[in-house]
C-alpha cells in the first residue's frame, strides 16, 4: 500500500487491484487528473483503506484472489462505503459487466483503456451523488 498525497482539497481515488504494474500506472494517470491515490493489492486491504480513508471513487479490479471484486462490492455496500465504484477487468464477459452495474458500479473498463476512459470514468464516479 502506498499513498500520494497533493493538495488537500483533491479528492482521492483508491484503486484496488492484485497487477502492481496496473496499480502504478493508475496512480500515474490519475495524479495527473489532480486527484489524491491511494493504492491496495487485494480485496482485504482495499476495504480496510476503503474504511478508513473513505475514498470518493474506488477503481475495483474484479477478478483478484482471495477477496475478489464482487465479494468487495458487496462488503463496501454491507460497510455503508458512499464511495463511487468503477469496476475494471480484462476478462470482460457480460454477466460480471450486468451484475457489478446492478451491485451500484457507476461504471465499467475493460483492461485495457484508454487515459480519456479512465478520466471520463472517474469524472462519473465524482459526479455521483453520494448514497
């Protein structure tokens, strides 16, 4: 876990995802867009960064081992996380897509997109109200 901190007033992103050289290059990408990054290897220790840090958006890898993207979108919403969710994956079949969009995911990228789709997803995630 690592963290990079800008200003005070950026919101903060935290990106969950086992591929450390994913995880690197989002907090790149999304430095870049002004916003704080917090960084988590596995499922568990996204939720406990998700609890303490309360992001606004959660950038969530769903296939991962041990606690995977479903099973974490499930414990955020079971914890009261108001934290955005935009699910990544390369796997990309249409039944994960279909049940991560109706288990609240504000949006989906399949592995791998684009920095504008990345941008445009975390924009949504920021844009959404809070629950």
């Amino acid at each position: 876990m690592t963290s990079s901190d800008t200003a005070d007033s950026a919101r903060c992103v935290l990106v969950i995802d086992d591929n450390e050289d994913v995880r690197i290059l989002l907090e790149h990408q999304i430095r870049r867009l002004g916003h704080r990054v917090l960084q988590a290897a596995d499922g568990q220790a996204g939720l406990d960064l998700a609890a303490s840090a309360r992001p606004d958006v959660i950038l969530l890898d769903l296939f991962m081992p041990g606690i995977d993207g479903h099973a974490v979108m499930r414990l955020l919403t079971a914890s009261g996380s108001s934290a955005a969710v935009v699910v990544m994956s390369g796997e990309g079949a249409m039944g994960d897509v279909i049940e991560a969009l109706r288990a609240g995911a504000v949006d989906y990228l399949r592995k791998p997109f684009s920095v504008t789709e990345l941008a445009s997803a975390v924009e949504r995630g920021l844009a959404r109200p809070p629950r």
